[in-house]
C-alpha cells in the first residue's frame, strides 16, 4: 500500500509539474475563417467499394447567404476529385477546384433572404485520413471507419469544414450485403439491391452538429435491438466478436 502511494504521489507531481510549465496564453492563435454563407443541410449519397477503397458520392448542399450579391461559393475539397456540380435544377454550373478548395460559380446572384441549393458529384480513389478503410487481419475484420477530427471531413466529403458552422445532415449509403451501415442520427431506412447484391442504407441527423462530428462506420455488425423505456438502445459490434466480448457492452439501466 505505501509503494501504490508513493507511485500515484509522484504521478501527480509530475502532472503538476507538466502543468505548471505550459503557459496557454503563448500557444498560436487560430482563427476560424470569414464565411458569407451558412451551411444549413448536407444530403450525401455514396456508393463504396470496400474492396477497392474507393467511393463515388454526391453531395447536396443547402446554404443561406450572410451578405447580399453571393454569387460565388468556396467548400473545402481535399483528395476528393469533383467531376460536375449541378444547379438545383440539375443543369451544370461552372467550377474550379485547386489548393484543397472547391469554387463554384452559381447560376445567379443571391441575397441573404433566399436558399441556395446545389450538387456537387465526386469520386475518391485513394486512402485519406478522414476514411480509413482497415484490412482484414488476424484479430481485425475488414471496415471503414471515418475519424473527421480536427478538420478530416473535407478529404471525403464538400463542405465547409469548420466548427462554427453546424449542419443537419442525411447519410445514404450503397455497400455490398455482407456490410452495414453506421451513421449519425435515425436510421429511416434500409433499400435492398438485389440484382446487384448491395444495399443502402439512410440515416438522418436532424440536430445540428459541427462537421468533425459526421460518423460513418461499415463493418459485418451484428445488432442488439434494445431499448430504455420508449427509447431505443442498440449495439452495433463486429461480428465474430467472443461472447466475453459480447458481454462487456454497455447496458442500459433496467
């Protein structure tokens, strides 16, 4: 018992010690960036080949204008490749895309009483950060796990990837049938593809949240369907997870 004292004392001197050498106030400044538009909805349909790591998405955006005469818009566009972006119309609009950034010219000039609306269609072919796709191993089944923190989003999805602007957001995803599909918010529904062996899933968040929060898992689950009252409560686990494992979840108060 004294040994287990003095080895937490001298942790919390170290600790103490650590704190009192760091001085927050000589840390850089970083500064959120003007914007002249708030991003209010990100429709995102994405089609994913594990195998390939790769996906083919689009992106529907809904935006206010924060000044008048908007014609221009700049979204945070890294490793992602953009092919068109159509008006909400459907007709296409002119864009560049260059220096992890995406600048569209809209069709029209807008004011800050309407609402903008725009897809923009892309593809990724390469390994990101922001989406990880996890090999097979001995003690690892295969997935794709998103890790959008700090500003991680922008290399697998358009947008405009800064906190303080938040987002609802609608997630419709296509994998093969061997794989489900995790997300933020309700799940409303699951449509099956059986020509061509896949289905898609799409998840609605409907509070608003900062883009580093946007969730995609995909991964063989296996789901346990329960609940806390009217509220429900399911776990999501990979399958061929031990029993031991199994039981170790969380569960709510009964």
């Amino acid at each position: 018992m004294k040994n287990l004292f003095v080895i937490l004392f001298l942790l919390t001197m170290d600790y103490v010690l650590l704190a009192q050498g760091l001085d927050i106030y000589k840390r850089p400044v970083t500064l959120e960036p003007d914007r002249d538009f708030d991003a209010i909805h990100y429709k995102l349909k994405l089609d994913i080949d594990i195998d390939r790591k790769q996906l083919t998405g689009e992106n529907t955006v809904s935006l206010t204008p924060l000044r008048s005469n908007l014609n221009t818009i700049t979204l945070d566009a890294a490793s992602l490749v953009v092919t068109d972006v159509l008006d909400s119309k459907g007709y296409p609009i002119s864009f560049r895309q260059g220096e992890d950034k995406l600048h569209i010219n809209l069709s029209r000039t807008y004011s800050n009483t309407d609402t903008v609306k725009f897809t923009v269609k892309y593809y990724l072919a390469e390994q990101v950060e922001g989406l990880k796709f996890i090999d097979k191993t001995e003690t690892n089944q295969l997935q794709v796990s998103s890790d959008c923190w700090p500003n991680k989003a922008r290399q697998w999805i358009p947008c405009y990837d800064y906190p303080h602007d938040k987002v609802t957001q609608e997630m419709i995803v296509t994998v093969d049938n061997d794989y489900k599909v995790l997300s933020n918010g309700k799940l409303l529904s699951i449509t099956e593809d059986q020509e061509r062996g896949k289905h898609t899933y799409h998840w609605k968040q409907s509070k608003e949240h900062a883009t580093y929060l946007i969730n995609l898992s995909i991964a063989d689950y296996t789901v346990i369907e329960d609940s806390l009252g009217s509220l429900p409560v399911n776990y999501w686990y990979i399958s061929g997870m031990s029993k031991m494992q199994r039981d170790r979840l969380p569960r709510p108060p009964t």
